[in-house]
C-alpha cells in the first residue's frame, strides 16, 4: 500500500472514530440527565411525603449524601443532591430538557432566577453551540439585560452578533472528560499533573515530614478535588488528623503569597466543613505554602475556629511555621546544590 492510500486509511478511520465519540457523548449526556433528573424528583417526593421542614431536610440530605458516597462513590455531595433537586424543580417534565446541553450548562442555568432570561440562555446554548465556559461568560456579562435595553431590533440583533462571536462547539471528548462524567461512571478522575520535577519533590517531602513527625497525620491524597458552584479545584495535599479530628488542607504556591491564595483556602475548608467533615469532626485547619527562591512563607488558616480548647491542641499537633518552613528550605538548598 502506498503512503497516499495509506494516509486515506487512516482519515476514513479518523471520520469512525469520532462519530463513535459523539454517539457515546451524546448517550452518555442523555443517561446522566435522566438519572440525576429522576434522583431530583425522588428527593422532592421523599421530602413532600415526609413534609419535612427546612432545617429536618437538609439534615435528611446530609445523611442520604453520606450514605449514597459510601455505597456508590462520589458524586452524591449535599451540594450536588441539591442541584439535582433544583432540576426537577425548574424543569419538572423530562421532556423539558435539551439533550443538546449537559449535567454541567443545566448547573449553570439553574443559578439564572429569571425565567425567561434562563430559558433565553437555554436556547441559546442549544442554538449557537456554547461550551459551559462560554455560556458563563455570557451570563456573567448580562445579555440577556442588554438585549432588552438595546434600543431597536438592529441594535439588538448587533449585540446578539457580538454574542455569538467566539462561540466554541463542545468537542465530545471534553464531555466525556467532565469530572461530573467521571463520577456518574464511577471511573478513575484524570486528576491535574505538577508539571515541575521540584514541587513534586516538595509535596513528597512534606508528606513525609508531616507523617513521620508521629502526631496522628493520616494521608488522604494529592490533587484532591472541591467543586464549588461549577467550578471545580483542586487541594494538592489533603491529610486527616485523628488526634484533633479534623483534616488538615495544603495548597502549594511556586510564587509569593497573594490575597486571592487565602480566600481560595477559605473556600477550600468551608467545602471540607460541610461536605466532607462527619458531625463529630473539628473544623478543618489550612496551610498556605508559597515558596519562591527569595522567600518562604507558610500561612495558616483555622477555618473560623472558635473552640479555644481545639486551638489550644491544634499548637502541639500541628508543626510550627518556622519548622516547616526549615523544611523547605533545606529541600531548595539541596536542589541548589546539585544542579
């Protein structure tokens, strides 16, 4: 076979392939729908058969979390019960949705309160092709608003071109990547790689350090993922204390310490206080460490601690920052040293 036969070959399939992703992305996109619509309306039937009061549900909501991530895995946080719930609420016939649009743009428009807006967005998406990130851009940019303050049907059709422009079609392997996607099939999460040899070095060796230090550190895992709204981060380090029942968080910065490192941690343990942690749990206690050649600095974040007892003991179990910032840079000056 010549290279010119050949290279038709492979195009011929390269074309079967991706139809085959399509089909699987779109059937996948349909099942998880109907499944996590059905959850929705077996939670709101539950909750009206049972006429459980506010504050009874959410501890009713609390326990079915619990109880459905140790039986079936993740995917069945307080948060996401209460967005498959608000589907079936805002969309209460199946038929109501688009299999055009998935798990994650429905998560979007769900934060729309307006109902015409949201079901402008909805067409919308299905119409021109928005990826999630695009049709957040949207919202977040107002336009529906400004298509009703536009003055004049050109002037509206102007900014609904304007709109459009950019628009980026979902590709089907980017569905199938979708974290949300990975816990509905109970598959493996293709977790974020440290791309730098050194702060792999780092994280090694601060799990070492933190486990061989004796205090009831147990490791829990690296790149561990907070889904907050419907954006998804992720924690480097994440150990469990069992003396002072409580996890312990760890985000690793190559760069000097900034504001935002702070509130994403803040973030980071009020995730951990209400989804992860059992009601005999303490607070969640962070670490910020930011590491640059001219300086280390470690910050530390109790999560809005208010039990002066726990403080107390917190001291003794968790390292000093001068301690741990030692280590590090005995870490970076033996890097230093070999190159």
């Amino acid at each position: 076979m010549d290279s010119t036969a050949m290279d038709r070959w492979i195009e011929e399939i390269k074309k079967i392939m991706e139809t085959a992703r399509q089909r699987i992305a779109s059937n996948m996109n349909g099942v998880m729908l109907d499944t996590y619509w059905q959850l929705g309306k077996s939670i709101v039937e539950n909750e009206q058969d049972g006429e459980i009061k506010a504050q009874y549900g959410k501890k009713i909501l609390a326990e079915l979390s619990k109880r459905l991530t140790h039986e079936l895995g993740k995917g069945y946080s307080k948060s996401n019960l209460y967005n498959m719930r608000d589907l079936y609420l805002i969309y209460p016939k199946f038929q109501m949705l688009s299999g055009k649009l998935s798990w994650s743009h429905y998560i979007e428009l769900k934060g729309v309160d307006d109902a015409d807006a949201r079901s402008f967005y909805e067409q919308e998406c299905v119409n021109s092709h928005w990826s999630v990130n695009e049709l957040k851009r949207q919202i977040g940019t107002s336009l529906f608003e400004r298509l009703l303050l536009s003055d004049g049907k050109p002037n509206k059709e102007k900014v609904l071109s304007l709109a459009r422009q950019g628009a980026v079609l979902e590709k089907p392997e980017d569905l199938l990547k979708q974290p949300y996607v990975f816990e509905f099939l109970g598959a493996r999460e293709e977790k974020p790689m440290l791309e730098k040899t050194l702060e792999k070095k780092l994280i090694r060796h601060i799990e070492d350090f933190l486990l061989e230090l004796g205090r009831g550190f147990m490791y829990v895992g690296s790149q561990q993922r907070v889904t907050i709204g419907n954006t998804h981060y992720y924690v480097d380090m994440v150990f469990y204390n069992k003396s002072l029942k409580a996890y312990v968080l760890i985000d690793l910065k190559m760069m000097e310490l900034k504001p935002e490192h702070v509130g994403n941690m803040n973030a980071y343990l009020n995730y951990y206080k209400t989804e992860v942690s059992d009601e005999n749990d303490n607070p969640p206690i962070g670490i910020i460490l930011c590491s640059t050649k001219k300086e280390i600095v470690a910050e530390y974040a109790l999560g809005g601690l208010s039990n002066h007892m726990f403080a107390s003991s917190y001291v003794y179990y968790i390292p000093e920052k001068e301690r741990l910032v030692n280590e590090v840079k005995q870490l970076l000056e033996q890097e230093e040293s070999e190159e």
